[in-house]
C-alpha cells in the first residue's frame, strides 16, 4: 500500500502529496516547511486547497509516519494519506474560513468613535490623530495576542522581517509605541516621519506578497483572526502610510 500519492520518480527526487492538518497561520506553514527542508531536505514545498493539502520533493523515501514523527516535534500536526485517485476530500471548517470581515468590523468601528470623539471640533489633523491613535492601539494588541505566531506570520511577507526574524518581536510594540505617540505628541515632525517610513516598507512588503501569489494569513490582526493577505491588507497600510504623510505635510506647510 502506497502512502500519499507519489506523483513521479526522476531519477533523483520523488513528489509526494499529503493531505494536512492543524495549519491555522503563516507561522504553522514556516515551521512546517523549515522541518522538512531541515530534516528531509525536502524542496519545492507548496500548500493548496486552503493548506489542507501539502505537496513536496524529496530524494530519499518517506511515509505518514515519519512526517508526523517530525511535525509532532512542532506543533499539533498531522499528515495522512489521500485517496489513491488523489480525489480525496478535503472537509473544511467554515467556522475557520478566512475572511475580511473582522477588518470590516474593526475599521467601522474605529472611524464610529473617533467621528464621535472629533464631532464637537472637527479638524482633519485632529481626527487623524485620533485614528492612528486609536488604530496603532487596537492592531498592537490584536499581534501581542501571540507574539511568536505574529513574528512568524510577518517574516513570511515584510521586507525587514524576511531578514531580521526578530523584528517580528518587536514591531507590535512599536506599533504600541506609535498608538500612544499619536496620544501624546501628534504634531511631532520626527515623529510622523519615522511613522511614515515604516508603513511605506510594510506596505511594499504586503504589495510584493499579494502579487507574487502567496498563500498567507495577513499579520496586521496577529494569528487571533484570520484574514487572507490580499488588497484590504494593502489598504490598510496605504492607508496609515498616507496619512503619516499627510500629518507630516501639514506640520511643514501649516
């Protein structure tokens, strides 16, 4: 009895497919895919139908067994053997389906009580302020939720992250730190100008992932919620990033 289907023989390196589970965020595809290049040299690592299924290369043989013996050093996942037709379904927990809808929520949210905060003396620097303020706060602690699950998730995508994994450690309580400078000192040049840069560079990172077609969770929630890397994410960045820039240009000129 074969286990997985093995897809072809070169010669050199087998392609085996498995059906997956307990992956929930970036981080479990990081780590999953970093023990089995560490252990079994495996390359070519790809994740499909909603990473319940994982497909790799490998040069010497192996078996769900093995795979488990390895992934269960990890985390709480498992491989199994699919159908020898490769038709196998896959089941799906709907109740875990990534969806936009929390970043809906959050953003209504957060424009409903600064529009409330700024009704009596409504000036755009002021209520800008009040967002970033109110944004920063609300993201940072949705990423401190899970720190080492925010930092893998992040490295997969952001430009600095991708090369100083700690910088995933530190970025949500930057971001802390920019909810209550926007409290304190909004109006400080330095300040929005150090905002701006590294907004830009997430935002490039978000932009570079989106487009070369990565299968990831978004990170800007942490692995608390699952929202799908895609255009609300760029949004959001975009969005902090030009309104960095705006509070910088109205410190100079006005």
């Amino acid at each position: 009895m074969i286990l997985a289907q093995r897809i072809n023989y070169d010669g050199y390196k087998m392609n085996y497919k498995f059906s997956i589970r307990g992956i929930s965020c970036a981080s479990c595809i990081q780590k999953i895919s970093t023990v089995l290049t560490n252990e079994l040299s495996a390359t070519n690592i790809n994740f499909s139908k909603n990473n319940s299924i994982i497909e790799f290369e490998i040069v010497l043989p192996t078996d769900v067994k093995q795979l488990n013996i390895s992934l269960a050093t990890i985390g709480n996942y498992s491989v199994s053997e699919l159908s020898e037709d490769n038709t196998q379904a896959v089941p799906i927990n709907h109740e875990d389906k990534p969806s936009y809808k929390p970043i809906y929520m959050i953003f209504a949210y957060l424009v409903l009580v600064n529009l409330v905060i700024s009704a009596n003396n409504m000036q755009l620097g002021s209520f800008m302020a009040n967002f970033m303020a109110s944004f920063f706060l609300v993201f940072s602690f949705f990423k401190l939720l899970d720190l080492e699950g925010f930092a893998g998730g992040y490295s997969s995508y952001d430009l600095i992250a991708k090369k100083f994994y700690r910088y995933g450690y530190i970025y949500p309580f930057i971001e802390l730190g920019f909810g209550f400078g926007y409290l304190i000192f909004p109006q400080y040049l330095y300040f929005n100008l150090v905002v701006f840069v590294l907004m830009l560079i997430s935002s490039i990172g978000v932009i570079n992932a989106k487009f070369s077609k990565q299968k990831f969770y978004c990170a800007c929630v942490g692995t608390f919620l699952k929202v799908p890397l895609g255009s609300i994410a760029i949004i959001e960045d975009l969005l902090m990033t030009i309104m960095a820039l705006v509070m910088v240009l109205q410190i100079i000129y006005f």
